[in-house]
C-alpha cells in the first residue's frame, strides 16, 4: 500500500494538530520528504525533530495569500517544488447562524477554504511541470448533512472544499495530477473531546453504528492511499470515513 513515493515532497497543512501531524508522520514513513505548515510554528518545529530528517517546519498563516505565495515560491527555489498537497488545516464553529459573526464567518472561512485555494494555486505550476502530482482536500460529513453539531460557517467552508475539490480535479485531470477529498467524521481530536458536551458525545456514539470516534490514523491511511500510485486512475472523489454514520 502505497509504495512508490519515496524521494517525494509533501506538504501537509495544519501538521501541529492531531490529525496533520498523523498525516505527516505517515508519509514521513512512506520515505516521503514533509513539510509541516501551521500557524503554531514551535509545535511544528517539535514534529519536525521528532520526525527527523526530511522533516522541515513551516510556520506559516495559510489563510494569507502573499504569505503563501512567498513561502511555496521559497520552497520551489529549495526543493524542488511540491508533489504532494494536503489541505488539512482547520478551525472548527459549532456557531448557528443566528450566533455567527460577520468576523467568524470570514475567519472560518478563510482558513478552512481559502487557503486550500491559495496552496493548490501556489502547487500545481510545478505539479504540471512534472507531470504528476496529487491535492488532497480535508472536507468533512458536514458537508454531507449540513452540519449534525458543526456550524453554519464550519459546514458551508467544508462543503465548498468539495466544490474545490471537484473543480480542480476536472481541470487537472489530463496532467497526471489527481485531486480528491476525504470527509472524516468525529475524529479522536480536541473538537470531539473539548468542543462538544459530554451528552453530545454519548449521543453520537449511540447514533455512529461502528460505536466509537475515528482514529487520526485512520484518516493518514486514506491520505495515503490516494497520494499513492495505486490511485491514479481516483480523481474528483470524496471519501468517506464516518463509521456507517452517513451512507451516500
């Protein structure tokens, strides 16, 4: 599973969080080369080290576009370029919207989507360059279901990662690249264990028929296997991992 991606560079957004730096470290393993960008520029500067070489720290404010735009151009310059993107990073709202704010609907929206928007830009002239490349977009069962606890700004944000996924997918599809989403649910993270209540948490163990939370390493796995040769001819798809929560 997954072979053949040795030597590759990968970026992977929001790499301090639970779910990135699972990400990271699973192609870290794979002999992919990683670079861990977040905001939180010690946390990723710990996971860098513990990853050990090939490991490169990236602090970095995706959500600004000259930001993003000066630090892919430094790392074309540096290494090459990027061959693997994993749009991860992301805030959560459980906001409705009668209590979202104009100022949280642009703030969840310009981490969870536009700067999905400005790295895949930044990426693909390399990726078509080389003829090969693959976006991996973090969307999320919100998208699916308007959102069962998530909120107003958090589902629409999601739900436009797949229509970003999607559009990408068509317009790269003949260039070697492939683009495509996974849609996790209810992962092991601080969103489940701190963001939701108690009684939240119970009801949604009661409702998911597989009767638990989704492991980070679950999700690192399907990163992996659409990264992966084996998937080249997958483009354009979400993927669920939601535990039987969500059938489509």
């Amino acid at each position: 599973m997954a072979q053949g991606l040795e030597g590759k560079i990968c970026l992977v957004t929001g790499a301090a969080g639970v779910v990135g730096a699972a990400i990271a470290r699973r192609f870290a393993g794979l002999g992919c080369r990683v670079v861990l960008a977040d905001i939180e520029a010690a946390r990723v500067a710990e996971l860098a080290k513990e990853i050990g070489e090939g490991a490169r720290a990236l602090p970095l404010d995706i959500a600004d576009a000259a930001a993003v735009a000066y630090a892919l151009a430094a790392l074309d310059a540096d290494s090459h370029g990027i061959d693997i993107l994993v749009n991860n990073a992301g805030i959560l709202s459980n906001n409705k919207a009668a209590a979202t704010s104009a100022d949280e609907w642009r703030q969840v929206l310009a981490v969870n989507l536009d700067g999905a928007f400005y790295l895949a830009k930044a990426c693909l002239p390399h990726m078509r360059a080389r003829g090969w490349g693959r976006i991996i977009n973090m969307c999320s069962l919100a998208m699916k279901t308007g959102g069962l606890t998530a909120g107003t700004a958090y589902t629409t944000s999601k739900s436009a990662m797949g229509g970003l996924t999607f559009s990408l997918a068509r317009e790269t599809a003949r260039e070697g690249i492939t683009v495509n989403g996974i849609a996790p649910a209810y992962i092991l993270t601080p969103m489940v264990t701190e963001q939701l209540t108690q009684e939240q948490r119970d009801k949604l163990l009661r409702d998911i028929p597989v009767g638990r939370f989704c492991e980070a390493s679950e999700v690192a796995h399907v990163a992996a296997f659409l990264a992966s040769p084996e998937s080249g001819f997958i483009t354009g798809e979400i993927i669920d991992i939601n535990g039987g929560l969500h059938f489509d």
